[in-house]
C-alpha cells in the first residue's frame, strides 16, 4: 500500500509528521485501502481520527457482542440438556420436530438465518411441559382429563416465560414459542391469532409438530403411517394450518424428505441405541458443531 501526505504550511518531517503517518496508515488500514494511493493533509487527519477510533470501538463492541451471543447460545444448549435429563421421550420428540421443520423451511426457500431460528423454536417449543406443575400431569399414563387438557393447554405460555430472558439474541424464540398451539382460523390457544398475524415460525413448527405426534408411538396408542399422518395434515389445510403450508409439505419431494427423516429416526431406535442412546436429529448452534443426544427412554403421555 502506498501513502503520500501532503505537507502543509511548511510542516516539516518531526514528531507531528509521523503522528499524520501513523494515523493514515491506520485510516487506510481501516478502511480496507491496499494498494491505492492514499492523499490525506495534515489537518485532515486529526478529523479522521475519531472517525478510525469510532470504527475500532464498533469492532470491539461486535466482538464483545460475539461472546454474549455464545453465551446466550450456551444457555440455550444447557436448557436443551435439562429437557433431555427430565424428560428424554420430549428431548427425542422436539429434535424429530427441528428436522422436519428445517425440512418444511428449505424447501420454502427460507435463508440460513430464518431456518435456524424455526429450529430454535422447535426444539423448545414444549419447554413449557417440563414446570412444576405440569409435571406430574406430562408423566402419568393414562389418559387427560379434560381439566388435564386445560392445564397442558398453559405449556405454551409458560414456555415463552421461560425464553423471554434471551428476546435480545433470539427475539423470534419466545414468540414462536407461544405461538404453536395457534390455529390458521384463529380458534387455537392461547391468544386466538388467526392466519398470517401467525409468526411463520409456530405455522411451520405446527405442522411438523403434528406430523411427528401422529407417527411415533405413544403408550396407549400406536402410530400412524406416514401417508395418514400427511391425510390428517392436509385434512387441516386452512383450518388448523397455513393452507400454503400444507401444499408445500404435500409436494412428493418434500414428501419424500420427510419420510426418509422419519425412517432415520426409527432406525435411531433400532441395535444398541435401542437400550437408551436414541439421538434425534444433530443440533449445531452457531459456535458449536458437535451434536447433543437424548438419553433413556422413559413412558410419557400423549400431550402434544
């Protein structure tokens, strides 16, 4: 890179001098000047300076940003953990619910960034299951009450109060949330939206949180075939689910994806995994490419 100041007044080469030098060639460095030639006066460059040094300050406030965002991310990883160690049936159930839903938003043609928030959500989407006082309710085996109904209807809601902390670094993640037990006619829970007032997140998670409910087993009941499952989905179509949505799924190739995912799963369950080291499917926040896994297998009600 090639520097010319221009002398002014008579500035002579001194300590000034190699301050003007100094301060250039740290301007041209940060504005990503290589090879042309750079003019800049003497009394130009003390008002440039706090330009450059505002410029340094905004790089270390991203890097500081950065590491909070591990952080946040790390708090997301650590509650995923919680979920697997009190309830590992829901911690397999919600990393089923993320493939399918990464599935149904590539093939919409969602970004990188948008995709990844929709696995955010679906893989807390029943946070809420795990409070206190739903608990018991989420363990026993027989078959809900409707009072029971009533109390497992307030997952999503506590869910979101659960995630609200993070709103600053994954602000569609408390709302998505919230919002998956809403319905495209505006008669679901809890707060009534009705078609697109839906954050796309919760309308796509909806749907693969449906299909996976109606296609794995539950203690009293066995799951259906893939073919009923996408019955009932299309069943739905603008009533419980986006209508354009549900076209999208019931395109054969996305068909297609969804069926081959539902068959790794089961084949997840099959050999050694089978005695309780069923994973679901890989989960990689940004700062970490290793996958976590669900643990045992333990007999949880038909709650979704």
């Amino acid at each position: 890179m090639a520097l010319h100041l221009v002398e002014t007044d008579g500035a002579a080469a001194g300590t000034s001098d190699r301050s003007v030098v100094a301060s250039s060639r740290l301007l041209a460095f940060a504005t990503g000047m290589r090879d042309d030639r750079f003019e800049l006066s003497a009394q130009l460059v003390p008002r440039l300076v706090p330009l450059v040094a505002a410029g340094a300050l905004l790089v270390r406030e991203r890097k500081a940003r950065r590491t909070i965002e591990r952080v946040a991310a790390a708090a997301l990883e650590t509650v995923l953990n919680a979920i697997d160690a009190n309830d590992p049936q829901t911690g397999r159930h919600v990393r089923r619910v993320a493939s399918y839903s990464l599935i149904i938003a590539d093939a919409a043609g969602l970004d990188e960034r948008r995709q990844r928030a929709i696995e955010r959500v679906a893989l807390f989407h029943d946070i809420g299951k795990i409070h206190e006082a739903l608990f018991d309710i989420v363990h026993d085996a027989t078959k809900l009450s409707p009072a029971e109904r009533q109390e497992i209807a307030t997952h999503p809601r506590r869910g979101a109060q659960v995630l609200a902390p993070l709103d600053a670094f994954y602000p569609e993640l408390a709302i998505g949330v919230l919002s998956h037990h809403e319905r495209w006619d505006g008669t679901g829970y809890p707060r009534g939206l009705r078609g697109a007032r839906i954050p796309l997140e919760a309308r796509i998670v909806t749907i693969a949180d449906t299909f996976d409910a109606l296609t794995h087993d539950r203690r009293y009941r066995r799951g259906t075939g893939i073919r009923e499952a996408l019955n009932v989905i299309e069943s739905g179509r603008g009533t419980q689910f986006d209508p354009n949505l549900v076209d999208l799924v019931l395109l054969p190739p996305v068909t297609d994806r969804l069926a081959q995912a539902h068959v790794g799963h089961g084949k997840r369950r099959g050999g050694r995994r089978a005695r309780g080291r069923d994973t679901g499917p890989d989960v990689s926040f940004r700062w970490r490419s290793e996958s976590l896994g669900s643990r045992s297998i333990a007999a949880t009600r038909d709650v979704d």
